[in-house]
C-alpha cells in the first residue's frame, strides 16, 4: 500500500473490534474504516429502496451508487487524517463546521465517514449525506447486513470502496480485509473472544441503544451471524494465514490494545528505520 500506515482487524461480531480499532486510530493518527458499517448502510439503503436482502443484483446495482461518492469520501477522510480524534479540545465552531458539512452533503450519493469529535468516541456514518450512524445499529440491520454481504456481486461491488477509503492509510476493521480487502497489509491482526463474552458485550451495546434482549437470545444471534459469515462462498471470515490472533476474552480495551501495539512495533523493528518512521506517534504522545 503506497499511501500510510494499514493495520488491518478482522473478526467475529462483538470480539471488540470498533473499539480497538478507534484506540489504535488514536495512538497513531489515523482515521478508523469500519467496512462493517458499509454493509450496514447498504442493507439500509436496500430496505429505504425497497430492494429485497436476497436480490443480488438489485443490491449490486445500488454498489454503484454508493461507489459514486468514493472518491471524494477518501478525500475527505484524508483531509482529517484522525486530527479529531486526537486533538484534545474541539471547539464549538469546529462541531458546527462538521455539522454544516453534513448539510451541505445532505443531496450527495455514497457514503462517508465524519471523524469523531472527542478521543474515544465512535466516528459518525453519512450515508447520501444523512446521519444514520443510529439507523445501521440496530438488530434488523446488523442482519440485513450478514445477508447482503453474502452476495459475491455485493461484495466485488463494494470492494473498490473500501480500498480507495483505506488508500492513503488508516486503521480498518471488519471480516474480510486480511485475506481478501487488503490482502498485503504489513499489520494483519485476527481479534476473538469467547462466544459468551462476546454475546454480554452485544447485549450490553443493545442496551445502551434502548434495546433490552435476553443473554441466550442475542447468543443465537450471534453465532448465526457466525454461521453465515463463515460458510458464505465469497470472502467467508476467516483469519488470514499471516494475522495474528488476538483473543480479548479475560482482557480489558488497554491490554488488547497493548499486546497489537507492541506486535506492530516488534514488526516495525525488525523491518528497519524506514518502519519505526512510519509507526511513529503523534507529536506530544508517548508509547502505549
């Protein structure tokens, strides 16, 4: 990848895998690609158009219209560069800005990603310039999503998106980037948990949303999630045979982060000057 620094985390539903991503965008200063999210929008922008999760080439031709703004998103997101997320104090007038933006865009097609206005917090999701980063967490999408994506013509559909969100580089995460997105990313890492663990962190996300489900029923859930994921035709989750494999159960958000941050500088210091150059942090922040 000729543009920046690529680490790639790819996984299982509720493994913990936005969260890291937006600590690991953070410590090196760079925007967070959640494909997840592009699959999401996708089965909204199906069901807003009335075309069905199971018609693959409905869907496919509404790829196309969210490849249209792809351009001008990576754009945009390289203009950010994640200074938002590291800045320590936004300001009203920048919040306002970032909300006139979205006005502004509110005719545009695609999708776009706005940087978070505070360390920690989740980035916002545009899609045709609507705000509908509520809108594609919802358990009705989250499955739309799963079907969708198990289209091989979705899925070819939205690859170029995703490349040229990630082309100047960034901190992606999903379930098919390390064998088939990104597939030479010098940072691959395959993050997991426990299905139990990752079902209370679901659940605990539901309810922070509003939404209040038993334990065994988003269980189920989840492991038909995993079920589809794995045993799709195209791009099944799988870990990718140079990731490495991290498992979050028993750990907290610093020791995750911790164990990736220093695989990467052990990589970085095995490649060389040019390597430690390009992991360096942001001016004023010290080493995890």
């Amino acid at each position: 990848m000729a543009g920046g620094l690529l680490i790639v985390i790819d996984g299982p539903a509720g493994a913990g895998k936005s969260t890291v991503a937006r600590r690991l965008a953070e410590r090196y200063g760079l925007p967070v690609l959640d494909t997840g999210a592009i699959y999401r929008a996708l089965a909204l922008f199906a069901r807003e158009r009335g075309v069905a999760w199971s018609d693959a080439s409905g869907l496919a031709r509404l790829t196309t219209e969210l490849a249209s703004d792809a351009n001008a998103a990576s754009d945009a997101n390289a203009a950010s560069d994640a200074n938002a997320a590291s800045d320590a104090a936004v300001s009203s007038d920048a919040n306002a800005a970032s909300d006139a933006n979205i006005t502004a865009e509110a005719a545009t097609p695609g999708i776009r990603f706005v940087p978070a206005h505070a360390p920690g917090a989740a980035q916002r999701v545009l899609l045709a310039g609507r705000d509908v980063t509520a809108a594609i967490r919802t358990p009705e999408i989250s499955d739309g999503a799963s079907q969708v994506s198990a289209h091989p013509a979705v899925r070819e559909g939205l690859l170029g998106i995703q490349r040229q969100l990630g082309a100047r580089g960034c901190v992606a995460e999903g379930r098919d980037l390390g064998t088939v997105v990104f597939p030479d990313a010098a940072f691959k890492f395959f993050l997991t948990a426990d299905d139990r663990v990752r079902a209370a962190r679901r659940q605990h996300e539901q309810r922070e949303q509003g939404r209040e489900l038993p334990l065994e029923q988003v269980l189920r859930d989840l492991q038909s999630r995993d079920e589809r994921d794995q045993s799709r035709e195209a791009a099944p989750l799988v870990q990718a045979a140079d990731a490495v494999l991290v498992d979050s159960t028993g750990k907290d958000l610093d020791a995750v982060v911790h164990a990736i941050v220093a695989e990467i500088g052990r990589r970085q210091a095995e490649a060389g000057p040019k390597a430690r150059l390009a992991t360096r942090s942001r001016p004023g922040q010290s080493p995890a």
